[in-house]
C-alpha cells in the first residue's frame, strides 16, 4: 500500500477551469480520504482537483470528453510541442471565433490540445460547454490578459500526468480495472436541484436519472470488490435513496456556474463513501 499523504506534493493548480471542479471543496474533502491507497481511480476526471491535489504515485484518469481526454493525452506525451503552439494564439475576438468554428478532428492532435486550452482560457467564464453536436459554443470571454501559456504549471502538470493511465471512456469501463485497495473517486455530473438548475453539457451527452442509476450500479459492484469509495452528487431525496445503506457526509460549496447571480450562494452537496474514517 502506498500512502497518499501531503509530506511530497509540489504546488501544480488544475491546468483547466472546469465547472464542478472540486479545488474550493478541498479543505473539507481532506479529512475524507482514505490515508492508503495503491492506486487512484477518477472515472470523471474532468479538471482533475481531486488527482493533482493528492498526487499519488499511481492513477487512472477517465472522463468522455474527447477534447478534455486529448489535452491531458497531448501534455503527457509530448509538452513541448503543445507549449510551441500555444504560444501562437492570440487574443482577440475575431482569432477566438475562427479558432472556436474550426472542426478539431481536423487538426493533429498537438493543434486540438492547443485549441482546447486556448478556448478553456478566453471563453466567457473559462467555460467548456458543448452543444447537441458536440460543438463548442461559448461566446468569447473579453479578458485582457488570460493566461493562455502558463509554462511552469503546465510542466509540473506533465509531470504528474506521467504516472497516469488516461483514458477516454464511459464511467463503466472503471469495473475492468477495478481491483481491491483502489481509492476510486467519482464526481459525477450532478443530479439537478430543480428543474432548471442543471449543468451536464460537459460533452454532447446527457446524465439524466437513468445514468444516475447506471452509476450508482456501479458504485455497488465496485463496493462488492473491495475498492474504497467516495462519489461527490447534489444533495437531493433522489441521490440520498440511491446511495442509502452508505455513509453520506454534507458538505458546504459555492455554486459558481448559474447565469443568475442570486443563485449562486451556498448549497449543501453530498459525499457518499463506503469506508470510515
Ligand atoms: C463534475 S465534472 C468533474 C469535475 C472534476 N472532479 C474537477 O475537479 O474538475 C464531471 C465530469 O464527468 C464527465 N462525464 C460526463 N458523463 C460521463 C460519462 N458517462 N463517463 C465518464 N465521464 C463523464 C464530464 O465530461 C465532466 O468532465
């Protein structure tokens, strides 16, 4: 077993702004943790606050976003190029809308990194939303100096990402790698406060009640294993049912990402874990 503890981590900062991401609910993720574990499993990477916050010696980093995937693929394998290219953009409207309208299966996949990064960092609210094509479609951010190419981060980003198995798959592919003493951490997209409230266009799918239910099935197969388990969800009836017989923790976040800012105070979310301590 190896621990994960905080005596060797490196200050790196999650190298993209992702909506749910988890680095303002660290401090009271901490004491949640595990203190051992041999691996760790994040089936919805997303911008990886969880991973780079605990640098573990070894991980496996999944989420279905292909551009999110690609990223992390590209600045593992081959840095350089991808810091040679982003140092190409520029920052104006007409560069940020050309560059948003280009199809990146079109592009190596250095450029779709590139891309990727630059829109992450321009957009309005350094948002990456899809629409039901898969087409990015965020209006342009008008920030005066976005810091597309933050080298010393990024490198202590690939660093970190050298010990990782990446992957582009469905939450499910987890239970062909699931394997007991695996610190699995699994944050969803959430399930929706109320009708309107929802953010899940992380890519062109949707997590609606029924994906919910598929996670929560494979929540329970990974328990039968003997992997350690935290999921991170809305705090809902519906999500505290699914998960009932587990420990549930409430927790206290900022939602960030609702156009009206009234609603944008607290709320209380949920973490749900099949260990103690
Ligand atoms: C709440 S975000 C994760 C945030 C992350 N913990 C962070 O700190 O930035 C949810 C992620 O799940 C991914 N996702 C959505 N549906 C998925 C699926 N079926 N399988 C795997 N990943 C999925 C989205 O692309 C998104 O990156």
């Amino acid at each position: 077993m190896v621990e994960i503890t905080a005596k060797s981590r490196c200050v790196v900062r999650p190298p993209v702004k992702w909506a749910g991401g988890k680095s303002r609910l660290l401090p009271q993720l901490e004491p949640l943790f595990p203190d051992k574990a041999d691996c760790l499993v994040e089936p919805f990477v997303g911008g990886g606050a969880v991973f780079f916050h605990l640098q573990p010696p070894g991980a496996v980093l999944m989420d279905s976003n292909p551009e999110l995937v690609n990223f992390y693929l590209v600045l593992r394998d081959e840095p350089d190029l991808l810091l040679a290219d982003l140092k190409k953009h520029r920052n104006t409207i007409r560069y940020y809308y050309r560059l948003r309208s280009v199809n990146p299966g079109a592009l190596t996949c250095v450029q779709r990194a590139s891309r990727f990064l630059y829109l992450n960092k321009t957009a309005y609210n350094g948002l990456w939303r899809v629409n039901s094509r898969g087409l990015h479609n965020v209006p342009y951010g008008y920030y005066k100096n976005p810091r597309i190419v933050d080298e010393e981060n990024l490198r202590g980003v690939h660093l970190l990402l050298k010990n990782a198995t990446i992957m582009l798959a469905d939450f499910s592919r987890v239970l062909e790698i699931a394997a007991p003493g695996m610190f699995v951490y699994m944050d969803p997209p959430y399930h929706p406060l109320s009708k309107t409230a929802s953010f899940t266009a992380y890519t062109a799918g949707s997590f609606d009640e029924g994906e919910q239910c598929r996670l929560a099935g494979v929540f329970r197969e990974l328990d039968r294993r003997g992997c350690r388990l935290m999921l991170s969800n809305s705090d809902t009836p519906f999500i505290r049912e699914l998960y009932r017989g587990y420990e549930i923790k409430v927790v206290t976040a900022r939602r960030v990402i609702n156009c009206r800012p009234d609603r944008r105070g607290p709320v209380t979310e949920l973490v749900i874990r099949n260990y103690d301590g």
